[in-house]
C-alpha cells in the first residue's frame, strides 16, 4: 500500500468516525440567524437587529435558512396587494434545524388576511413551526347576505384560510413536519387551521373559533384531508398529533359548491384518509397513524370532533359540549367516526344537544367506542360496555366565554377512565393521576404540573383535585411535552395499530450503531496509522 493511500484510508475512516449530527453543527449553529419584522421597518433593512427589521413578513421568510427564526414585532399584518396571501412559506428547515415563525417576546401581532387567501401558507415546505401568532380574518366585516351574493370560488375574501398547509404545486413537495402550537385563530371566512397532502404534523395548544362562516368550500376548525405518507413509519408512531387544542363557534353558513348544500363547519375532523379517489384526492391511503386527545370543542356548527373515511386514528381523552348547532344540517354528532376503520374512541366525555346524534356505527369496521361518558342528545347508535350515559358535571357548561368544563366533585368521569399510556396530562399540562384515570380533556384528579420545555423533569408531586374554585391554568406557547406517542403504551390497552400485539412506539435512529461503527474506525485508522509509522521507522 502506498503511504499516500493509507494516509487518505486513515483519514476517511477516521472522518467517518464523527457522527454525521456532529459533523459541522458548529457551523450549523453559527449560521443560524433572526430576522427581525416590524410595520414600522423596511424591506431595504438588513432584518437582523430590532433596530433594522424588515417591513413585510414574506421579505423576511425569503430570507431564511434551516435553523432561522423570524421574530415578528407588534403590529398588523395584511396582504400588500388584492388576493395575495400575508405569507407564504415556501424554504424548508431540515431536520433539527426548523424555521421558527414566532412572535417576538412580549409582542402580540396580529396577521389580518382581509381578501387574501390564506393569513399564512406553508407551500410544501417541511420541518415548519409556527408559534405564538394570532391570526385574524375578516368575518366581522362581512355579512351572511353579502357572502350568500358574492359566493364564489375565486374571490379569498369569502374564502380565505387562516393557516393552510398543502403541496407545492410546481415542484409536486408536500409539506411535512410542521408545528402549530400556541396561536389564537379566528374568524376566517374559510378554515382555521387545515392541511392537504401533508404528513407529520403537530397542532397543539391553539384557540381557534369562529372560522368557516362564509366560505363556499366545506371547511372546518381543524382539518386533516387526504394526509400522504412520506416514509414508511406507518402504524408505529403518532405522524398527526391534533392535542390540547380549545375549539368553537366554526360553523359553514354558505352552501358548498360542490353538492350546493351545506356541510362541514365542524370543530376537528380528519377526513379523507382511506379512498381518496372517491373524494377527487389522489395517491394510496394514508398508512400513518393520527391522535386527536385532550382537545375541548363546542358550539361547532358541525361535529365536535370525528374521523371521515378514515383510519389509524386514535380520539382520547377529548371532551365535546353541544356541537351540531347549524340547523342548517342534519346527522352530525359531538364524537364519532363515520365511514372508517381502525379507529379507537376512548376515555371521552360528550354533552349533546336536545335532538343531536351523539355517536355513528355507519360503514365502521374495527371502531371502538368504549369509556365515554354521553349526556343529552339521542341515545348513542353504539355504546361500549363502559360507556357512560350520565351528567358529567361540568364547572360551568355553556357556549359562552365563560364556559368551564372541568369536572365538579361527584362527576362519574372522575377515576372511571382506562388507562391509557399515551396521554398522560390533561389539557392543561397537569399529569394525570396513575391508575385509572378521569375522561374528558379536564383531569379532576392530577399528580402535580408536567415539566415544560427546559424543565427539570422532578417526580409527581401529591395528588391535587380541581374543584369550583381552582383557577383555570395558564395557557403557554412553548415547549409541549405531552407524552402523546405509544412510546411507553400499556401493553394491555386496546390503542394498537392495525389489532397487531406490539404497543405503539415512536421510532428513530439511534446513537448506538454509528457510535459503535465510529469507535471501530478510530481503532482500525490508529492501527492503519501504526504500520505506517512502523515501515517508515
């Protein structure tokens, strides 16, 4: 061997020992950058000091790189010009490296797409996180009867989207890894928070209401449609996580295109997930698996929460109150699957209206409803051997904001839950008590707050119990850390994949192989280094 090639060996085997993760994140963490934006800034400014902001959102998300934050500053943000969107995200992060859309510390902006069509559009960008932000349509400055005259597919003033995530639609790049955790997202004429196409996304901890009035699409609060797998992790972790979210007042009022008749409006719904041909979507259906827990949805026009033609979705520990208002529709109930397979509805808690469906069995195969509590509305078309039909209680039920629908002392959904390892906090944060756990999104029994992002994970504290007079906790926009995967799942629970025995585990790879493969490439380059010395000696 020549000594110029066992040095090059060396040198490679010895570089190959560096954990790829590794390798260069100095530089990766160098580069990152914040852009700052104001109203008050200009897009001539180098963006990169609060002093200099840039003036438009789009300016600043053009800007960008994996690892960069977009730190936007007090103000309103609208469309520059008729139809255009406030802000289109179209440069992705990569993994570890996300582009944050935040808003700055202590500052409230408000993004107000007035007749755009979406306030924020990720356009097949991946490894996204939006945060913080309120996003604020126009529905207040429009009129049923305007919007009945004006119903049309191309106009986004009656349509308009606050936050939408599809496909890019020249380079065909779906949008994946995507968070939208702690935004206030309101009065939209068209959705609240929705996704096509899209795969591994979180929305979590936001306050979405009033959205969908007055579009001619049939759209919702929260909406999953026709989500496309991008890798084959299918049916061993959570891809879609729709969790702790507060949900009301979306409602359609405009007759959908489509079937001229009206539809949807509801407060969460996945849709689409299985034969999406029938439905006009394309590709295989969607092998990865949904959780939908811990989320309060009421006064929705249309379902509170269900799964439509889907499958793999888990809806736990979510708690309904008098959804179905829009008398405009018929058929739709507080929580339920229609048309779907695979599909576990546990540990609820759902209050109907006089009149309203409460549950479905409609073209279900392998659904399973079991330790929910029902109150109100028609008796369940189904119902597990532990459900429920009772008053669960609440604080203070009703569809106003002072609605409160944590559980009073004596509620049968206090202690009554299965137990269920992948939702371990409520709504609020608060861990839930071990053992046999309460059902609804609220938690009555808790053992002490779960550690926040940056948090020590210190032991449970004694058990606390809400009751009448416990304020409701504070809402945060940072760091979830809801064990919501199967990660530690009860094996003897009944949320598994596809009936098969394993419990449910998030997967990824781990350090032990490329350490261990690095440790022997030290070893053999240090052994390749000593002959070369050796010879030349």
């Amino acid at each position: 061997m020549k000594r110029t090639s066992a040095y090059a060996v060396s040198a490679v085997l010895i570089g190959s020992a560096i954990p790829l993760g590794l390798a260069g994140s100095q530089t990766a963490q160098a580069a990152a950058r914040t852009y700052y934006v104001s109203p008050g800034g200009s897009d001539r400014n180098p963006g990169t000091s609060q002093a200099k902001p840039f003036r438009t959102l789009q300016k600043a998300a053009d800007s960008t790189a994996p690892g960069d934050t977009v730190s936007i500053m007090d103000g309103t943000y609208r469309e520059r010009r008729g139809g255009a969107d406030v802000l289109v995200i179209s440069r992705s992060g990569r993994a570890g490296a996300p582009i944050t859309f935040r808003a700055h510390p202590g500052h409230r902006p408000v993004i107000n797409p007035v007749e755009a069509w979406n306030g924020i559009r990720i356009n097949g960008a991946s490894h996204i996180a939006v945060r913080g932000l309120e996003v604020k349509g126009n529905n207040a400055d429009i009129s049923l009867a305007e919007a009945e005259r004006g119903a049309s597919t191309r106009k986004g003033k009656y349509n308009g989207n606050c936050i939408w995530a599809e496909p890019n639609k020249s380079s065909g790049a779906r949008p994946h890894h995507i968070d939208i955790v702690g935004n206030t997202v309101h009065h939209c004429p068209g959705s609240g928070i929705a996704s096509r196409g899209a795969d591994y996304m979180t929305i979590d901890r936001n306050h979405v209401y009033a959205n969908s009035w007055y579009t001619v699409f049939g759209t919702s609060g929260i909406s999953v449609l026709a989500a496309h797998d991008v890798d084959r992790a299918a049916g061993r972790k959570y891809k879609f996580r729709i969790t702790d979210n507060t949900v009301h007042d979306n409602e359609t009022k405009v007759k959908w295109e489509q079937c001229d008749c009206y539809s949807d409006g509801n407060g969460i719904i996945i849709d689409t997930l299985k034969g999406k041909a029938k439905a006009g979507e394309q590709g295989p259906d969607y092998r990865g698996r949904v959780l939908v827990a811990n989320n309060v949805s009421y006064d929705n026009g249309g379902s509170g929460i269900h799964a439509f033609k889907s499958q793999h979705v888990h809806i736990l520990h979510n708690t309904a109150y008098h959804n179905g208002r829009s008398t405009r529709m018929k058929g739709y109930g507080n929580i339920y699957a229609h048309d779907s397979r695979d599909v576990r509805i546990l540990n609820n808690v759902a209050a109907g209206r006089p009149g309203q469906m409460t549950n479905s069995k409609s073209k279900n195969v392998d659904v399973v409803y079991d330790y929910n509590v029902y109150f109100g509305g028609k008796a369940p078309e189904v119902k597990g051997p532990h459900d429920i039909v009772a008053d669960p209680r609440f604080v203070k039920p009703g569809t106003d904001a002072g609605a409160d629908f944590r559980l009073r002392r004596g509620s049968p959904a206090i202690g009554s839950g299965k137990p269920l390892h992948q939702v371990r906090t409520d709504i609020s944060g608060a861990r839930r008590a071990t053992g046999a756990p309460d059902r609804g999104a609220h938690a009555f029994t808790t053992s002490g707050a779960a550690p926040r992002k940056g948090e020590a994970g210190a032991g449970a504290t004694a058990e606390t119990r809400s009751d009448e007079s416990q304020a409701p906790a504070t809402e945060t926009t940072e760091g979830n850390t809801n064990a919501m995967d199967g990660s530690n799942a009860d094996p003897g629970n009944d949320a598994r994949p596809n009936g098969e025995s394993q419990p449910l585990a998030a997967t990824g790879a781990g350090v032990g192989v490329p350490v261990g493969i690095g440790a022997a490439a030290l070893v053999l380059g240090a052994a390749i280094m000593f002959l070369i010395r050796r010879k030349r000696s």
